[in-house]
C-alpha cells in the first residue's frame, strides 16, 4: 500500500466533527484560520444530504452545530465563498 507522505503534514485545527464552534454557515466563509479548501469541506458536509433533518429536507443540521439551518443558507454561503474567492 502507498502512503502519501504529505497527507499527514497539516494537522486539522478543528475537531473530528467539522462544525464544531460554527453557529452558521457564514462563520465558517470568515473564518481566517480555515484555508479554501477546508471551508468547501465543512459548507459541502453541512450542504450533504447526510445532514438534512428527518422530515423537513430544507433543513440541514450538521454534527456538532447547536441547531438546524436553511439549506438556502449553507447554499448561499458556497456561493460567497466562490464570489470571493473568484473576484
């Protein structure tokens, strides 16, 4: 089995559960200490169907967030994300 050497050189700066300590999407688009491609990471997993609530799929609740959110939210902030980092 291959190994990447580099896979292992960043050590995440958050916990196992991505959301942890973000209340909304938004936080996770300001967050300096996030680089692109983690702040895709997180925003895709809340964007996920894994994170819908049962029973009302406009609403994503990602492990490790204190409540629900609106997909349009988690949507929206992928698409500021993308405005910045495109402009």
């Amino acid at each position: 089995m291959h190994v990447d050497p580099k896979a292992n050189e960043r050590v995440r700066s958050w916990p196992v559960r991505p959301a942890v300590g973000f209340l909304h999407p938004l936080e996770v688009v300001k967050d300096t200490e996030l680089d692109l491609a983690e702040k895709r990471e997180i925003l895709a997993a809340w964007a996920s169907d894994a994170s819908a609530v049962e029973h009302r799929p406009s609403q994503r609740w990602l492990l490790g967030t204190p409540a629900p959110v609106p997909l349009s939210e988690v949507l929206s902030a992928l698409k500021r994300l993308d405005r910045e980092t495109f402009s």
